[in-house]
C-alpha cells in the first residue's frame, strides 16, 4: 500500500510496507523535530485514546510503571501524564526520536532498541502495563512481537494496543487477520486475555481507531 497518507507531505510519506528497518528508522529520525506539530495539525488523537483506554483498566495512576513501546517523540506520555501516570519509560529504535522526547522530559528512561522476537534486556514483569500507539502500521512492529510484550508485563497487568482500524486489513504484515490471530492464539494458550476491543472514531479525522486492551495472565 502507500505510505501514510496524513503525512504525504513530509518524510513520514515514504514508509512502505516491507522496506528495510534502518531504512524506516531514517525516516522518523529524519522527521523527529517535525512530527509533533505534523500530529497536531492533523488532529492525531491515538495518543490520547490510548492513554484512556488504558486508564479505564490500570488502577492506581501514582505507582503503575509502564513502557511505551514505539514511543516515537512522546506524545503517548504527554497523554498518560495528564491523566496522573507518573512512571513511564519509552523503547523505539529512532534514537532522534528519543532525542526529542528527552529533550521535553517526557519519559523517566529511553531505551533506543526494535522489539520484535529478539528478546530485549528488560527483566521479565518489569512493567505494569505497556501501551503501543501507531507501533502497528507499515514498515513497523509485527504480530512475532507480541510475547516479547507479554513477556515484560507483570501477571495481571495490562497491554493497550492502538492504531488505525484499516491497517488491521491494509498492512501487508497483518493480511488475512495476521494480527487478531496472534493475539488469539496468545489468549487460547493462556498468556492473556482481551477485557476490551474497541472501534474509535477520530484517531484522525474520519479515520476510525482500533483499541485492544488485554489482561496478562501468564
Ligand atoms: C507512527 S510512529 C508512532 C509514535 C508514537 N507512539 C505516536 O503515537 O505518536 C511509529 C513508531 O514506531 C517505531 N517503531 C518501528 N518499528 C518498531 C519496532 N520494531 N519496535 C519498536 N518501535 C518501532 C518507529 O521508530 C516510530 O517511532
């Protein structure tokens, strides 16, 4: 498919499904300084439904310590902030991207690696919850990924996962329902379970949101 089309006029226009991963990096290194006004200007609420989903489930905002994973320049953490969360660290592998989100102290640690089936050098149970917003879409993170998430989440805590509804379908890595099937197969086999799925409208104007919300249980 083609790249983003919210963003054709800058950088973020050339992501492709299949294309090499220090090639995706450059791109969002590249547009790090650019990204957030980009997002405003477009109204980009995923951020803030992520952070609301996962409000709704993980309870106590002053103590819960969650990750970001595809944390880009923070703008899921100015979110979770606002609603009272106070320990957030980020993982992405645009070091640029991190770079601007430290620069406006968004997260407490910024760890610059891919996740995928690599396992990361995070203890298992770090995290009381990890939120993924826009880390499912072209060129990006994969359904191999999501044990490594799972694996990092303490039993009984909470994974939000959100991006746009049509990727589910458009993005070559998830065709036939590569991505739903994962987590299913993740949930018949007793790692988690989904308390919520949700069709959003908004993540961009007249572009609807998909938000999954899984309870971990391994
Ligand atoms: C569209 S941006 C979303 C950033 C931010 N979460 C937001 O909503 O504004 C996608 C991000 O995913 C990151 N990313 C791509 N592949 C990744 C991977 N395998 N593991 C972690 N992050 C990845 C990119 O570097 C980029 O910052």
């Amino acid at each position: 498919m083609a790249g983003l089309p919210l963003f054709e006029k800058t950088d973020l226009g050339q992501l492709r499904d299949g294309m090499a991963k220090d090639e995706m990096v450059a791109i969002y290194d590249s547009f790090s300084e650019q990204y957030d006004e980009e997002c405003a200007n477009r109204d980009y609420a995923g951020p803030r439904m992520c952070a609301e989903a996962l409000a709704k489930w993980l309870g106590d905002r002053k103590t819960s310590s969650i990750l970001d994973v595809a944390a880009g320049t923070g703008l899921c953490a100015v979110e979770l902030r606002k609603l009272g969360f106070t320990s957030i660290d980020a993982l992405d592998p645009s070091q640029r991207s991190l770079d601007y989100a430290r620069s406006k102290n968004r997260y407490d640690k910024y760890i610059c690696d891919f996740i995928g089936t690599n396992r990361l050098d995070i203890d298992d149970d770090s995290y009381d919850a990890v939120t993924v917003c826009g880390g499912f879409i072209m060129a990006a993170m994969e359904p191999d990924c999501l044990p490594e998430i799972i694996r990092l989440v303490r039993p009984g805590g909470y994974v939000c996962i959100t991006t746009r509804d049509m990727y589910l379908t458009t993005v070559k890595a998830f065709s036939g329902g590569r991505l739903e099937a994962a987590m299913t197969e993740l949930q018949s086999k007793g790692f988690w379970e989904q308390v919520s799925r949700e069709l959003v409208p908004g993540y961009h104007p007249g572009i609807d949101a998909v938000i999954f919300v899984y309870r971990v249980l391994r």
